[in-house]
C-alpha cells in the first residue's frame, strides 16, 4: 500500500560526480524517511585513471587516452600523442622540392592525393606558378575527389563498426577497393600516390582510364542508397548516436576545429566554396553541414551525416570533371613543371586546402636554394582531436569510442 521504495532505480551523475538514487515517488510520506533511515542520499564514487591505447582498435590509430572514470562515467580525457610522429618538417627542410611529395603521401595516408595537392598549391605560389593546363586542373579535382570518397567510405565504415555494425563496414570497403583500384592504375601505388607533382603531374591518364571512372560512379550511386538503407537510416542507429559528443558551433570554432567537425556543428566552411582553389570554383556543388534532425546540433550523428552527404557532392564534382576535362586530354601535364625549383631567396607562402578532415596548411620559405628553408604543416586532425575532453566529459566510455570515431583522425596527420 505503500508502494515499492526501490522501483526503477537509477543512478544520474550530477556535479562533481555525485551519484543520487532516485526513489519511486508513490512511496509517499515513507519516501523522505526511508531516505534518511538507509542513508542512500548521495554517495560519491570512486574516481579511476585508466589508459584506453595506444594499442585500440576504437582509437583507430596509435592514440592513447588517459581517462579520469567514476564508474562507467568519462570524467576527464586527456589525449597523448606523438606514438607515429616521424619529423616531417624536418625530413622536408633537407630534401628537394620535389622529393618533399612522398612525405606528404605519409602524413594523412588515407587521403594522400589532398595532401601532395596541398603541398603543390604552396610551392607553386612560392614560384609565381599560376597558370597551369586545364587537363592538370581538372585531373587533380578527379584524383582528389576519388580520394575524398575512399576516405569518407572508411570513416563511415569503421564507425559503423564501433557501433556493431558489420555489415556496412565490408560494404564501405568492398568499394574502396574499386577507387584505389583507379588510382593504383593511375599512379602505379594504392595509398601513397606521389602523382600530384608540383606544376604537374607524374603521369598522363591511361587510356580507358576516364572511362572507367564513369563506370565506377554509375556503380557506386545505388550503392550508397542500399548503404543508408541498412545503416544511415537505421531506427537504433540514430537513437544511439544523436545526442551524444554534442560540439557546439562556438566550441568547434574556437577549437580551430574544420572540416566535417566544424560542419557537423552547423559552421558552413569549406575552403573549395570559401577559398576556391584549383578549378573548385567552375564546378557545382553543396556545401552540407549538421542540422540536429534527430537530437542537438553537433552530436556524433550530425558529424556523420555529413560525411554521407559529402560522398554525394563529390559524385557530383566527379561528373562534372568528367564532361569538362574532354576536351583537354590530349594536352601533356607536364608541360608546365618546372625544370629547376629554387624560388627567391626570402620568399615565402601559406597555402590551406579543404581535405577529407578538413584544412590542411602548408607554409613554404625559401632560402633561394633547391631545398626549403623551412615548411610547416598544419594538420586538421591535431585541432580536431583537441576537443575530445569537453565533448566527452558526463559520457559513458562507449560513448567516446562513438566520439573518437566521430572526429575521423588520422595519427599520421596528427603527429606528423
């Protein structure tokens, strides 16, 4: 008659990782004294620091997280980095120009094309390089789109795998495999490229090549609808992700955040609208960003619609490129690389891209000899990885195993 004075428990951590037992009401008058009696008001937990990686599958790389927990709870994140670190600046600042590219290929190794395009876009303003072949232009927006895809695809996948989800991960693979396919017949490697030259290219387009590509995205479109079917639109999908790991637009920016981090949390940048480079500004395309459809803006959710959405826009661009690239194919890509570089003697340049993880920095001076006198990259993935401590904190631990996938980092491009 009293009613149950346990019923539906739960444990809610407040402030300061209070732990309080919430009591069924319909215990009336008994409720207040039965508090007192147990002495169960609050109670506070045992704080513990454990280390998620460096050897973690859910770190998706060479990460390793110092965690404050109180039970299941994620009170502190502190992320520690430099286990990939390989002194890129510094192999850059004693090889030649060109010899830098390979070294680009090594820093975010899932989109390598972004990164030499990146890397060329700074010495080619360093050198006054601004005219360059339409076929060049139109194979490098190619190249780099394909690469954006492929890398998109194992974002998607390898998230969908954090959440247990299979099926989708060896249907995001299954594909990639065909893009790296092109861009191996292409470049002659699978992942580091090192085709994007400074004034140029490496190598001309093989014969069926272009043709191929077309073929691939008018395979690859009804695919990505199946994709969505079984997993972008999954009921229990979106209730488990959308409304955790919420990044506000005033954090994201503050943060130095980019990329589909910044756009999932509604910030509508892109550096290929904003700051056109290449031939970016000729084709048509949208620039997506979160909208909190299904729970706050910036949640994990609105960080992966995005990526879904950019794989479209990149088929679009890739259509385009294709119709406009046809009547430049018999032109040579190498017409325009220089024979000698050795830009001015104090001369410098800073030139961002828009890769798959957002603005990728490459900073270039010359002391007037055939090697930089200085380079510097700025990764996206290192601002990125930057916030995970106050998107985290009230989680549980496998919400930040969603979190950390959610930020798609690249340890080669955060340490660099």
């Amino acid at each position: 008659m009293f009613g149950n004075l346990f019923k539906k428990k739960r444990f809610v951590f407040e402030d300061e990782g209070m732990m309080v037992l919430n009591m069924d009401q319909a215990a009336g008058r008994y409720h207040e004294e039965a508090m007192k009696k147990l002495e169960i008001e609050s109670y506070q937990g045992d704080e513990m620091v454990v280390n998620m990686g460096p050897q973690h599958p859910s770190t998706h790389g060479v990460l390793r997280l110092e965690l404050v927990i109180d039970g299941e709870i994620v009170k502190k994140t502190t992320p520690h980095l430099g286990y990939l670190h390989r002194n890129f600046e510094k192999h850059a600042e004693n090889t030649t120009y060109n010899e830098v590219i390979p070294y680009c290929d090594r820093l975010d190794y899932l989109a390598s094309m972004n990164q030499d395009l990146g890397y060329a876009l700074a010495v080619e303003k360093l050198m006054g390089l601004s005219e360059l072949p339409e076929k060049v232009e139109y194979m490098r927006v190619l190249t780099c789109e394909l690469n954006r895809i492929a890398s998109h695809l194992v974002a998607v996948g390898t998230f969908g795998l954090d959440i247990g989800a299979f099926t989708p991960f060896l249907w995001a693979f299954r594909d990639r495999e065909k893009i790296l396919d092109l861009l191996e017949w292409l470049s002659g490697a699978r992942m580091l490229y090192n085709y994007i030259w400074v004034g140029g290219l490496a190598r001309d387009i093989p014969d069926g090549w272009l043709a191929k590509t077309r073929e691939f995205v008018d395979y690859f479109e009804p695919k990505m609808v199946e994709f969505n079917k079984v997993l972008t639109t999954n009921h229990i999908f979106i209730e488990r992700t959308a409304d955790i790991g919420v990044l506000p637009p005033e954090m994201a920016v503050s943060y130095g955040c980019t990329g589909p981090v910044l756009r999932g949390s509604g910030v509508k940048w892109d550096l290929r609208k904003n700051e056109p480079f290449s031939y970016y500004d000729k084709l048509d395309f949208d620039i997506p960003v979160g909208k909190g459809e299904f729970g706050p803006l910036g949640s994990v959710l609105d960080r992966y619609l995005v990526r879904i959405a950019e794989i479209n826009e990149s088929v679009k661009i890739i259509r385009q490129a294709l119709d406009a690239i046809e009547p430049f194919v018999e032109q040579d890509v190498q017409a325009a690389i220089p024979k000698k570089i050795r830009p001015a003697a104090g001369s410098e340049a800073y030139v961002r891209s828009e890769t798959p993880r957002g603005e990728l920095g490459f900073l270039v001076r010359s002391d007037g000899s055939d090697v930089p006198f200085r380079v510097k990259g700025r990764s996206p993935c290192f601002h990125n990885i930057s916030v995970v401590d106050d998107i985290s904190r009230g989680g549980m631990i496998a919400d930040l195993v969603l979190i950390i996938g959610s930020l798609d980092i690249v340890l080669g491009c955060v340490d660099r």
